[in-house]
C-alpha cells in the first residue's frame, strides 16, 4: 500500500506556517493586527502530523503485518534533527554577540531543553507565557511544538502496534476515546491551567488524534469521501473556518479548548473531503502553495529566531519588516535544498548523518553548558549593558511577587507561620521597584509581598479585570496581618497629554481607592511619583557609552511637580499619609542619572537594580518609612 503525495497537504502546510510567521511578525494595518489568531497555524501542523504519521504506521502494520521501528524513527531522524541542528549552530554566534547574560542563559538552557524533547516542559516551568511580549525576544520559543510532535512520535507508535496486535478491533474505539478524553482535558484544563494546557502533549493529543482517526477510516474504507457533493463544498467550509480562525482568534481565548474545533474541523474537512476538481484543493495544489509547503519545515525553523534577534537588536519595525521576511524565505529555501533534502535523502548513508548529528549535538551540548556555567557572562559589552540596565524580580522565601490572587494568599498562610505581620507593596510598574528596593535593603528576615502588574493605571482603578480590584480582596482577608501598605503610580499615568496638566478624575479615582482600602487597614502610605529622565537606554546608546562614555540629555517632564503638589494637597485633605519622592530623592539629572560609572534607570521611567538600592536607601531613609516599616531593623545604609 503505497503513500500517494497529496499537494493539498503542502498547501495546508502552506496556511499553517503562513499564519504563524504573520502572527509573530505582528504586523499592524491602520492599527490593527489582523493575524492575531495566526498561533492556529501549530494547530494545522499537528492534524497534518497526526494524519500522515497513523498513515505511515497503519499501512506498513496492514501491507507487512509488522513495523519497523528503526525505519521510522531513522525516517524522523533524517526529517526533523538535521535542518533543526543547523538553526541552532547558526544561531549561537548571533547569541553570544546580542543577547544579555541572562537571556543568553535562558536560550542556552531552551536548546538544550529541545535536544532532548522537552523544551516544551521548559517554558512551561519557566513561566513564559505564550504570547506575550517577553516571548517575542527568545529564540528558540517555538521550539515546544516540535517537542510536543517529538513526544507524539516515541510514544504514539508504540501505543499503535500493541492496540493493533492484540486490540485491533478496538482500534478505532481507542483512538476516539483518547481524542475525547484529551478534548475534554484541554478545555477543563484552558479554565484552570492555561499554560499547562498550551504546552503539554496530553491536552494537543486531541489535535493530533483526530488526523489519526481520518487516517483510520481512509486505510480501512480504502478510500477518503466519495459524495461528489460534499467534496465539493466541505473543502471551501474547511478554509473558511481556518480562515476565520486565523483573523478572528487572539491570545486572550481558552486555547485549546472547544472553541480550537473550529479550525481543527477545517484541515479535517480538507483532509478527507477535497479531490481533484475542488477549487479549494486545487489552490492549495499551486505551485505557490506547494512551494511554500515544501519548505515550510526550514520557514517555521527561522522565523522565531531571526524575528527575536531582530527585536534584540530594535530593527524590527514597518521599515525592515519585509526585508526580514525576504530574508527568511531565501534562508529556508537554502536550508530546504542544502540541508533538509540531501539528509532525507535515502541514498545518502544514515551512518555518515548519524555521526554529523552526533557531532552537531556533542557541540552544542558543550557550548551551551559552557554558557550557562559562565552564567552568561561570555561577552563583555553584554555583561556590560546587563550590569546597567537589568532589574531583575526579587524572590525569597517569604519575600515575592505575583498577581495571582490564589497563589499569594497560599504563601501568605505558609509565611504566616513564621510571621505575624507583613508589608504589602501595591501598584503599576513602578512599585514592582519600589517591591525591589524595600526587599534588597530589608536585609533583616522582613515579610515582604508584592501585588503589582505594569501597565495597570490610574485608568485602571475601576476596572475588574486589573489587579486593583482583587487587591480589596487581598487586604480583606489578611487585614489583620497587614503592617502597611505601600502604593504608589507612575505619575504620567495621571496626563492626558504629556504636555497638559493632571487630569482630576483619574486623580479622584486613585484617592477614593485608597480611602476604599482605609475602610479595611488605616496602615497605608501614598507614595508620589518620580521625575523621569525620558531616555531611550537601548543597546546602541549604551555600547556608545561603553566605548565613549557618551553623553546623555534628558528629556524630563516637569508637570509632575505640579502633580505632585496637587496630590500632596488632596491627600492632606482626605487624611491620607502621603510620601513625595519629587521632596525625597531631590533628583537631579547630573548627579542622580548615572552614579559612579552606573545607570540608576533601566529604560524610560523604571530603575536599575543599581538605581532601586540608590533610590530606595533615600526613600527609606530620608522619610518616615524607616521608622514606620523597620522600627527595630538595623538596614544597610
């Protein structure tokens, strides 16, 4: 029983690897991105997989009554090892030049991870959220559904020869019990662990089963569907399904879920339903479709990395878009013709590639675990940049940070074993440094918690969907365990324009919020905004400096001094204790901006971790806080 190729599939590969170099691109038309449901293109992959792996397996266990384990896996060997190695050999010298230590880290690590099936597992743990902004600068992200396919690939086979062998009427009924129980799974699972759910095999099974069901029924019937109606208006619904899915999907859905059918049902009805006289078929069969499927394997392999090099390195806009992406077309059909076709090539010996695999993954397997022995410190002008402009997140045993309602009140109960008392820092971004000063500079054993999330404005205050809201909650039920609470916002959040004044709503809003809070704890100080220098601390301002010391200008808006009085001013009135950094830090540009050789802001308007201990120790000590949250502590002045 022979493979008959199907251009189709190509063609689907084709719409699938289209859609997620479109929805990593984020490319915005009149404001607005239309590719936002491009994620679904790993979803295409996995029917796609699913159907022609059980294909491979079921013909092979029907024609010879037996598998070959060491030709099919030598056959996955050949497709997937090579043009991956290669990616990632060519990617370290790009890493070792533009990445920070600790990203440089985290790449070293998600190689590795990916070597042995598991990067997957990696990011899940690690935290990376899918989708959001931090994901966009790592390489080797996209790397988990290869690893998912990976996993399918050892564990599927196995699991199909024994059912064959000694269940094979049952067939059938197993496949679509495990499709039903993964659906199930992923949906359950997209409610109450999304990221557990986005990564993890035994929630996508139900994507790639379902490929293996339409496999099933074609092997044993002999045939795919032969109502000449159906074929020819299902394979169109199909893609009108996908198509929708691809503008119409976005990050914030339960994904996969019930709501994933959609476009899973639409590669099913291509897969089963299209035929040669098929408008919809017979596009997906042109040579631009096929073309574009063929090398749809090298596209998906260097689109992540080249894209997050290019963020790195702050190219990546309207302007160098289109030649990234040309770029990345002529690189895949390289690797396609120079590296994907002479390995999958059976006249070539699999020892000979076995030995340049083994080479290529005892090389990386050196290298990477080099990087992460140096902890990423192998370049000195990136250690440089880190050293200046890193801040990163404080954690301790029962000093943290989250806005994860749940989580914190069950470190909460176990901390409170220990303590009777804790102080709770709540606000944008920027009490994420202020969490970090106080948590570095309380070097005695303090219960410290942070309830922060950036971007979370005055604006926000009333929203239910930001963290403001369940932060009443939060304080509610350990008002008896609160010490203080410390809250404070970035001040521009309070401006309509830049260059106008305050706006008093927003200003009313944040008082009467705090006034909210007083009715549970009177223990909380308002705490200013601060003047900000404005200044883009990018990578190439920063190696001039490093090379130079170039100069800086700032470009700081005095508003908030008039701000900060009229918030000073209301809070008196409301009898609020209220704390002004504008008073505090005295900032000034010359003197407070760089400090001895060391940057005191991270970016725009955020401290340095050099800047959080500077400003923090004026904070602490040059106001009544010391005396409010350590009254007996003796703190590193």
């Amino acid at each position: 029983m022979k493979n008959i190729y199907r251009p189709e599939i190509d063609g689907l590969r084709a719409i699938a690897v289209g859609a997620v170099i479109l929805y990593h691109a984020q490319i915005t038309i009149l404001d607005h991105q239309p590719f936002k449901g491009g994620f679904i293109g790993v979803d295409i992959f996995f029917v796609i997989s699913g159907y022609l792996i059980t294909s491979i397996i079921l013909k092979e266990l029907v024609t010879t009554g037996s598998f070959s384990f060491k030709h099919f896996y030598e056959r996955r060997i050949r497709r997937i090892l090579p043009a991956l190695l290669f990616v990632m050999l060519v990617s370290l010298p790009f890493a070792w030049m533009y990445l920070l230590p600790s990203s440089f880290v985290d790449f070293s690590k998600s190689i590795l991870y990916s070597l042995g099936f598991s990067s997957n597992f990696y990011f899940h743990y690690s935290g990376q959220q899918y989708g959001a902004e931090s994901g966009l600068f790592k390489p080797f992200l996209h790397t988990w559904s290869l690893s998912v396919e990976e996993q399918f690939y050892i564990l599927f086979p196995l699991v199909l020869l024994v059912t064959f062998k000694y269940l094979r009427k049952y067939l059938i009924h197993i496949l679509v019990l495990g499709f039903f129980i993964s659906l199930g799974l992923a949906d359950w699972a997209s409610r109450n662990h999304p990221s557990f759910n986005f990564y993890i095999l035994p929630s996508r099974g139900w994507e790639l089963l379902i490929g293996s069901i339409l496999a099933y029924f074609e092997i044993t019937k002999g045939h795919r569907s032969k109502n000449k109606i159906l074929n020819l208006i299902l394979p169109s619904t199909g893609l009108l399904l996908i198509g929708h899915s691809i503008l119409f999907f976005n990050d914030e859905m339960f994904h996969p879920s019930f709501y994933t059918l959609s476009p899973v049902i639409g590669v099913s009805l291509i897969i089963w339903f299209s035929s040669e006289n098929e408008l919809t078929t017979k596009i997906l069969s042109t040579k631009l479709f096929v073309g574009i499927g063929l090398i749809s394997y090298s596209l998906y392999l260097w689109h992540y990395p080249i894209f997050a090099f290019a963020r790195t390195n702050e190219f990546f806009d309207s302007t160098f878009l289109y030649i990234t992406i040309l770029f990345l077309v002529i690189l895949s059909i390289f690797s396609y013709f120079y590296i994907e076709k002479p390995f999958r090539d059976r006249k070539n010996n699999f020892r000979k590639i076995f030995k340049i695999i083994f080479t290529s993954i005892f090389t990386l397997i050196l290298i990477t675990t080099f990087i992460i022995y140096k902890n990423g410190k192998v370049d000195k002008r990136n250690t440089f940049i880190e050293s200046q402009i890193s801040s990163p997140l404080y954690s301790d045993k029962c000093k943290f940070n989250s806005t994860n309602l749940k989580l914190l009140n069950e470190r909460i109960n176990q901390c409170k074993k220990s303590y009777d008392k804790f102080i709770l820092i709540l606000g944008d971004s920027h009490s994420i440094d202020l969490y970090n000063s106080i948590s570095k500079i309380s070097n005695q054993n303090e219960f410290i918690i942070g309830f922060n999330k950036g971007g979370c404005t005055a604006l926000s205050i009333k929203l239910k969907n930001c963290h403001y809201y369940n932060a009443l909650d939060l304080i509610n039920e350990n008002k008896d365990n609160i010490k203080v609470i410390l809250f404070t916002l970035r001040g521009n959040h309070f401006f309509e324009d830049i260059k106008q004044l305050p706006i008093g709503n927003q200003i009313y809003d944040v008082i009467n919020y705090i006034k909210e809070i007083k009715k549970t704890t009177e223990n909380i100080i308002f705490i200013g905004p601060h003047l900000e220098p404005n200044i883009k601390l990018d990578r190439k301002n920063l190696l001039d400096y490093f090379y130079t010391k170039k100069k800086f200008k700032p470009n700081i808006n005095y508003d908030i001094i008039e701000l900060d009085k009229r918030l000073k001013k209301l809070a008196n009135l409301n009898h609020i204790l209220y704390i002004s950094k504008i008073d505090i830090l005295n900032f000034k540009f010359e003197e407070d901006f760089i400090v001895d050789g060391n940057f005191t802001f991270s970016d725009y308007d955020h401290w340095s971790e050099y800047g959080e201990i500077y400003f923090g120790k004026k904070i602490i000590f040059k106001s009544r806080i010391k005396d409010i949250l350590f009254p007996q502590a003796k703190l590193s002045n």
